[in-house]
C-alpha cells in the first residue's frame, strides 16, 4: 500500500498514449513499476474515463474541489511486461474528494489482462472493505429494502458507505458492520448493513433502523 499525489490527475484531461515504454524495472521492484506506470498519461486517461462514469450524485466536479493525495493497494501480486506495462495483477486506488457537497472516497479497481489491456472496476465511494461481489449484493439489497420505505421511488445511487468496526471473531472470520448513504428521488437514506462470513461466504443482512432526511 502506498499514497500518491493526484489532484492534478483529477482535474485534468489527459489523452492516453498507448503502449508508452516506461523504465524498466526489476521483477523485485514491482511497486515502482507500478508506480512508473500509474505516472503515465494512459493511466491517467484510464482514471478520466471511469471518473466521468460517475454519477453526479456520487462524484462531482467543481472550481473547489480538493482531492491531494490517494491510497493505492494492492489487491494480487501485479507483473509487468519488459516495456513497463502491467502484465497481471489488480490494485485498487482510493481517491479522498471534498469539496463539493459529498466528500466521500472514489475507489477504483485496475484489472491487468492479456493483450495489454487494463480493465477499470467502479467501486461503491467511502471506506468499505466489501469485496466487489459483495458490495453488488449489498446494494441489491438496500435497494430493495428502500423500495418498501419510499415506495414512489424506484432508483437509489450509494453516494457514500462508512465501515464501522468489526465484531466478535467467529470460527471463520471476523463479522463488520457498515452504514451506506443513498440518494434517491430527492432525498439521503443511511443504511445499516452487516457483513458475517461463514463457510459457505459471506452473509449479508440488513438489521434495520433506516434513516431518512425526510
């Protein structure tokens, strides 16, 4: 895990430079490949392009934005071809943005894949630590659940999610819990959720108590 400066990243529009050659680096030194690498204007364009997926909702730009500093991890050992572009491997950057009336953090996922392609995965914004399967069924079900408390509205977007500490250890591994913030039709819903692994995966439910800015 290591920090980056990326204001600049986020407010600028980068064009991508494909097959860049970057320094080459020892096998050893893979996190300053990467490092190398996330430097690059393809990256950058890769960052832009999944920034402006985003939702207003969740990510919005205005002249007060302020986003200095992001939070890489490194999810699988990531490899790199002898030009310095990732062979395999995935990491994800968590980007601290206010500013703009939803401070929050913008997670992105870098998949490296053959034929020099990289594939960016949309992350729910905040500081959960659900899996990416599991934050897909997180949000089915607090959508679910908010269709029967706002029964005229049908679309909610997560605009933030909040890890609120771990529970007692289980046999298989420690439970947490989460409170997610969505927006839908006019309104803010927090969402408390909890997370139990098992032996068969991870439990999800929804232990109640939604709260609403109405």
């Amino acid at each position: 895990m290591f920090m980056r400066k990326r204001l600049a990243v986020l407010l600028l529009a980068l064009s991508a430079a494909f097959g860049q050659i970057l320094p080459q680096r020892a096998a050893a030194d893979a996190e300053g490949a990467l490092r190398d690498f996330m430097g690059s204007s393809y990256y950058a364009a890769l960052v832009q392009q999944a920034l402006a997926a985003l939702p207003p909702a969740e990510f919005r730009r205005c002249p007060t934005l302020v986003s200095n500093t992001s939070r890489v991890t490194i999810l699988q050992p990531v490899a790199f071809r002898p030009n310095g572009f990732p062979a395999s491997g995935l990491w994800r950057e968590s980007f601290p943005v206010s500013g703009c009336g939803n401070d929050t953090i913008v997670n992105l996922f870098f998949l490296a894949e053959a034929g020099q392609r990289i594939s960016v995965l949309i992350g729910m914004p905040g500081s959960t630590v659900a899996s990416l399967i599991l934050q897909t069924a997180a949000k089915k079900f607090t959508t679910i659940a908010l269709q029967r408390v706002a029964r005229r509205c049908r679309s909610f977007t997560v605009i933030n999610t909040q890890f609120e500490g771990f529970g007692e250890p289980a046999p298989t591994a420690r439970p947490w819990r989460e409170s997610w913030t969505l927006s839908g039709c006019g309104h803010r819903y927090t969402v408390p959720i909890e997370f139990a692994p098992n032996k068969a995966g991870t439990l999800v439910t929804l232990p109640g108590g939604i709260t609403s800015d109405r």
